[in-house]
C-alpha cells in the first residue's frame, strides 16, 4: 500500500469522477450516481437527485485541475479548497472502515464532501511528493487520468480497454518489423503498422 486506505480510496473516486466527463460520459444519469456511489461508498447525506448529480458533474474540472497540478500549484489547490470549506475535523468508524478523518460535517452535500475528501487525499501525496502517480493515459487518444498505485509504478494506462489495445498495437508492431524480408527476384509486399485504433 503506497498511501492509507481512506486516501486511496478518495483517489480513486476522484479519478472516476474525472474520467466520466471523458467520451463516452458515464454520469449524466442518477443511475450512473447509483453506480458511482455502489462503487465509493460515501456515508453521510446522500441525496440521490438531480441537483446532487449536477454538482457532481461541475466539480470533475475542478478535481481534474487538483489532481494533475504540479506539486506546488496542488499545494495551492488544496488550500484554496479547505479555506472554502467549514472544517470541522473528526476521527470516526464506520461500516467495514476503521478510524479515518472526515474534515467537513457528514450533512455538508456530497459534492463538497467528495472536494474536500480529495484535497485531504491530496495532502499525503504532496508530502510524500507522489504526484507523478497521477497523470493521464499513456494513450494517444484518451485524455482520461491514470492512477497509478502499483509498488513498481508500472501502470500507465487508465484502462483495461487502453492497455489492452496498446499492447495489441504494440504486438502487431513488433510482428511486422520481425517479417522476414522478401526472396530475391519476387515482388516486395507491402506492409502495414496498424494504428492503436484499429
């Protein structure tokens, strides 16, 4: 584990809430909340309607300029969203999750919650200086954000979908340079690299 369970977890749920701005959208519904939510379990006020799921929606700019900023300029972010903020810091337990710190009250709206649970997650990788796990995907037509939380920080990818058509582009890629050359006398083939999208 590269950073406590709670700062891993407000991470993650940063980063999917990033990426589902990405094409194809994957939160314009409140049954794309509802998996959003089964997925990262937030306790607290859950209001589950529409004005939730538009706050939602406005603040994937914002967490996508926190989590992609140069350690200083995080460092900024991060105070500018807790100067926001009414902090009211607490350690509690609940459900499966052992004592971890809420900074803002439980009845505060998810959005906020979400914001200020990033900005807090945000402060251990700026003082343990990991912000290059953050990044985004190593393939040329995605914008998504990678997380990167492997030990060796092997993953470059946001996807499964991504790392799967990379390495097939990158199998074909190696097949087609390792082709033997054509006899003497008979007529060159042409040969084509696909592309990543392909």
């Amino acid at each position: 584990m590269i950073f406590t369970d709670d700062t891993e977890e407000a991470l993650r749920a940063a980063v999917w809430l990033v990426n589902s701005a990405e094409d194809p959208e994957t939160l314009e519904t409140l049954d794309d909340e509802h998996r959003f939510l089964a997925e990262f379990p937030y306790s607290g006020r859950l209001d589950r309607d529409d004005a939730e799921l538009a706050a939602l929606r406005g603040i994937r700019p914002r967490l996508r300029s926190m989590l992609l900023a140069p350690r200083d300029e995080m460092a900024e972010h991060v105070n500018t969203a807790l100067a926001e903020a009414r902090l009211t810091p607490r350690l509690v337990r609940h459900d499966e999750t052992d004592w971890h710190l809420h900074a803002v009250a439980d009845d505060r709206p998810l959005a906020e919650r979400v914001l200020i649970e990033t900005a807090m997650a945000l402060i251990d990788v700026i003082r343990a200086d990991e912000g290059s796990r953050i990044s985004v995907c190593d393939d040329d037509t995605c914008a998504a954000l990678a997380l990167d939380l492997s030990r060796n920080r092997s993953k470059r990818f946001c996807s499964p979908t991504c790392t799967n058509r990379n390495a097939v582009a990158a199998y074909r890629a190696r097949r087609a340079g390792a082709a033997p050359a054509p006899r003497t006398g008979s007529s060159p083939e042409t040969r084509r690299i696909p592309d990543a999208s392909s």
